[in-house]
C-alpha cells in the first residue's frame, strides 16, 4: 500500500517542453488514468516517475519518501513498477524465464522465483505459455507478459503503459476485470491509455494532458463532459458543436 | 538464443559421456603433434569457458582477455624465476591481480554501451600487451622467459606431456561446472537479462553492474589460471604469445563458433576451431604465407553462416530432431 504522489513535474528536451508542470496524487485502491493526445507526454510522465529521465523541474514520492536521486532499479525495490508502451520482453526467453526475471527482485533463490512466477502466470492465464519463447508470442500475450513481469517483482504502485493497445474487445474485458482485481487487492494503479471505454470503465480519476500540461482532472462523469477535454480530443468546432446540442 | 538451464539434475548424462569422450581424447592422439592439438584444445577450451561467462552470457565481448592470460602467465612465470615461488601458488596470485585489474577496469567500462565496451577492453589489451613488451627489465621483453625444465609437482612441469593434457582437462571440467551452476544461479539470470534488455532488466530491479563487474572479474582470474598452464606447458613464455590480440579473438571465436552463452559451447569451439588451425598448419603451412589464416576465416564464415548460434545449439536441436524421430 502506498501513495504515489508528484508535483510540477517538468522535462524539456532542448526548446521542446515535454511535460509541463504535472502533478497527481494516486492512492492505494485507486486507478488513475493519464489520457491525451499522441504526444501529449503521458509515457514521459512514466518514465520520470521510474527514473529513466530525471525532471528538471518538480519532484515525486513514494509514500512521503522523494524518489529523486534514486535509480529504476532501487525505485523498483521501493515497490514503483512499470511496463512499457513497447512491450520489451526478454525475447530469447521463455514465458516462464521472463517472468523469473522480475519475480527475482523478492526471492531469495531462482527457485523460490519461479514459484512466484508460476502463481503470477496462473492468475493472468498464461500457464500453457510457459515454455513458449517470449519473441514468437503475438502481442495480446505481449502485453500480457509485459504485465505479468511487472507484477512478480511485488509492487505497491503499478504504472501501466497502454497494456489494452492491440488488444481484441474480448481480451479488453478480460484486462479491465484483472486491472481492478489488482486495485480492489489495495494496489494504487496509475493507467496511460487510449481506449477510452476501457478508460471510463475503469478510472477513480482522470488526468487529462495535452502538449504535455494538464488540462484537466476529475471522474470519468466529469471529464466526459468537460468541453476543454472534448476541444482538445476532437477539435474546438466539435466542442461547440455539442455544447450547442446540449 | 536458448534460456538459462532449467534445472541441472535430468541432463548430467549427457555432459558426463562428453567428458568421458574427451578424457579418451589424448590417450588415442598419442604422436606428439597431435597430444600437443588435443592439449592446447583443452587449454583454449578452459579460457574460453572464462571468457564466456561475461563475453556470452551477460553478452559483453571483450577483445582485451588476453591480458588477463598474459597476466597469469607473468604472475607465477616471474615468481618463479625471481622468488622461487612454486607455479601452483603463483597462479592464485596471477589471478588476484587479474580479478583486481579487472574489476577496477570494469567499474569504468561496464557503463559504456555495446561497441563501446568493446573498444574499451580492446585499447586495456593493448596497453598490456605494450607494457610487457618494453618493461624488458622484468619481462625480458620480446626475447620472452624460459622456465627451466625441472619436472616435479611442485614445480608443475611434466616431463610426460600427457600430464598436461589431463590437468587442462581438469580445468576444463571445474570451469564447465562452475558456469552450469552459475547460469542456474540469479546471478545467471541477472546476466542474461542484462544480455536481452538492459531497460527491461533494470525496470524489473535488477541490478546488474554489479553483477557485470564481478562476473568480470571471476573471468578474468579464472583465464589467468589458464594462463599460467600454458607457461607451464610451452615453458617459454613472451608478449606476443601470451598477451596478442589474436589470442583474444581466438578466445571470443572459439565460443562464438561453438555456442555463446553456453556451457558447452566454449568447450566444442575451443576443438574445432584448434583442430582447424592445426590442420592448416601441417597441410598448408608451408606453402603460401596468409593461406592458412585465409582457409581457416573461410571455415569460420561457412560455420556461421550454416549455424549462426554456433554449433553447439545446431548439434543439440540434431540430438533433439533424432530422439523425438524414434519415439
């Protein structure tokens, strides 16, 4: 259990602002989804919170601890775990060995990880996959994989990187129900994603980013209505178009 | 690329009949010539196997290990000559310098990326290589050092040179062993998946410099072990046979043609890849100078292209296809 919380969140790449002034705060038993357009930043976000770019301004924490300064891996120990937008298996590795991977962050022994990995694969599906080599998986199973590794490790807060992108509708379903099991078991979920049915079925709060600053936040009831969210997804004619019809 | 070994126990039958195999080896290649092959096979086999363990399984290649053999070779070839000190404790301290050097190298290095890592280890190979040629005062420089052949154990000269071959053997076995029980190990995995994907590795908390660095290490001692038996073996050692760059890329090829990051690898390359070098020496060596080097690149480039995971993995799926087809 534990509370990711980041304020001002800013990284610029050369003249271009990436990410401008983010901050949430994402509880245990919570899922936060971060929505916008391509580009809007959502993955940066991601990848300052796990370290693998540092903010040049803002900070973020862990449960009142500041993450700054601290590496991917010790960020990961700490219970902060991600899975990437571009699914990055072990790809010359079975299912299994993938998941052995991540399982290793908390067992004593290959032995003892492999039984945790076992548990994790049983629980998203994945157990006649075992021996499978991770390269020949077609992507549901990909994202399935990229998932199972993140959970291994034991996290308390789970960023989820479009884990629904490529999905067929039946395996969407399938995902939305997994991703609330985790957050109804007290782990705080943060979401990127652009299937936006997925999203209002599954989000507490939205944050909404667009050119890398937010531009709105609240429930799923409150940014579907929200004309600057509706401007800045489907243009400024069409948020007129349906606050006149309203 | 196949995973980590899955479990040791079930597949120790087959690792056991190849030892026997080659343990037969310099009993039937008696002639001098050929002892001298299957010895020098066993020697590559057992620095390759070093190599391997950071060259293959955490897939950082390094063209500078032969530093590491030339060091040992030094090591106890100098404590000998000017202390008097027996080989067999030499050794120990050719390979404490080598795991220090290493590591100390390998703190700076590690954190430079793919080709970079390798140039790196490449520039260290030839700064030692260099080193040992021009300090002649305690090296003899390119005229080399002689070990006086006084055969005993204690001074780890054989006057029966089959006892080379077994010794090696030995290596051979110990350094299969360890890399077996190793790849099995976390330290196996954080290795390989450091080798698949850095970030993937280290968003999933493993730390692998560490991990990296002390492989590296262990390489690097146990490869100056090897180094030391060859001094012992030639009882002549100097820069150029000991420390050149073409010993370092003999090491990588020997485990690239057989199968990286495996453990058997190392050992099938290390006899190939010495059987054909012998054989171009004795049926073209004295004809055209370069012939041998351009038959043997040509054989090396045929391996790789017909199994380019090495030979090791190509024979294995043979076994496979062969056991599956009776049943």
């Amino acid at each position: 259990m534990a509370t990711l919380k980041a304020e001002g969140l800013t990284k610029r790449f050369g003249g271009l602002t990436a990410v401008r002034d983010v901050g949430f705060e994402a509880r245990p038993g919570e899922i936060l989804s971060i929505i916008g357009p391509n580009g809007a930043g959502k993955t940066t976000v991601f990848n300052l919170l796990t370290g693998f770019l540092r903010p040049d301004e803002g900070s973020a924490s862990l449960d009142g601890k500041p993450l700054a300064g601290l590496s991917p891996e010790a960020r990961c120990e700490a219970g902060l775990v991600r899975t990437f937008q571009i699914v990055q298996p072990f790809k010359g590795l079975s299912v299994l060995d993938n998941v052995v991977m991540g399982a290793m962050l908390r067992a004593g022994s290959v032995k003892a990880a492999r039984i945790v990995a076992h548990r994790v694969l049983e629980e998203l599906d994945m157990l006649s996959l075992l021996d499978t080599p991770a390269g020949s998986l077609p992507i549901g199973d990909r994202k399935r994989l990229e998932m199972a590794k993140a959970l291994a490790t034991g996290p308390k807060v789970l960023l989820l990187d479009e884990v629904m992108g490529g999905l067929i509708p039946v395996e969407v379903k399938r995902m939305i129900a997994f991703i609330k099991g985790l957050r109804d078991r007290g782990l705080t979920v943060v979401v990127i994603e652009h299937h936006m049915s997925a999203v209002m079925q599954l989000s507490d709060q939205i944050l909404v980013l667009q050119n890398g600053q937010p531009i709105a936040t609240g429930t799923p009831a409150e940014i579907s209505r929200n004309p600057v969210v509706l401007a800045a997804y489907l243009g400024p004619n069409f948020a007129l178009a349906g606050e006149a019809a309203c | 690329m196949s995973p980590p070994a899955p479990t040791i126990a079930g597949t120790l039958w087959r690792p056991a009949l190849g030892f026997a195999a080659l343990a037969l080896l310099p009993l039937v290649f008696r002639e001098p010539f050929t002892l001298g092959m299957v010895t020098l096979s066993f020697i590559g086999a057992a620095s390759s196997l070093a190599w391997n363990l950071s060259g293959g399984y955490a897939g950082q290649l390094s063209l500078g290990h032969a530093a590491f053999f030339g060091i040992g070779a030094y090591a106890s070839t100098l404590l000998f000559l000017k202390a008097g000190i027996s080989p067999l404790i030499g050794m120990w301290a050719g390979a404490a310098i080598s795991a220090v050097s290493a590591a100390a190298l390998g703190a700076i290095t590690m954190r430079l990326k793919g080709s970079f890592f390798v140039m790196s280890t490449l520039a260290f190979g030839a700064v030692v290589h260099i080193t040992a040629v021009n300090l002649r005062d305690v090296t003899g420089g390119s005229s080399g050092l002689a070990i006086p052949l006084q055969p005993s154990l204690g001074n780890l000269v054989f006057a029966d040179k089959l006892a080379y071959a077994y010794v090696a053997l030995g290596l051979v076995a110990a350094y299969y062993v360890l890399t077996r029980a190793l790849a099995a190990s976390k330290i196996g995995y954080a290795l390989v998946a450091f080798r698949e994907n850095d970030d993937a590795a280290r968003a999933l908390g493993i730390r692998t410099l560490p991990v990296r660095i002390g492989i590296f290490a262990l390489s690097a001692a146990m490869i100056s072990l090897c180094g030391t038996l060859h001094a012992q073996y030639f009882l002549y050692i100097d820069p150029d046979s000991v420390m050149s760059l073409n010993l370092s890329l003999n090491l990588a090829l020997m485990a690239i043609v057989g199968g990286l990051g495996t453990a058997h690898g190392p050992i099938i390359g290390a006899m190939l890849v010495t059987a054909v070098s012998f054989a171009m020496q004795a049926y073209l060596g004295n004809q055209i100078s370069g012939l041998t080097q351009i038959a043997y690149s040509g054989i090396v480039i045929a391996v790789l292209l017909a199994a380019p995971a090495g030979l090791g993995p190509a024979l294995g799926r043979l076994v496979q296809r062969r056991l599956a087809w009776q049943r």
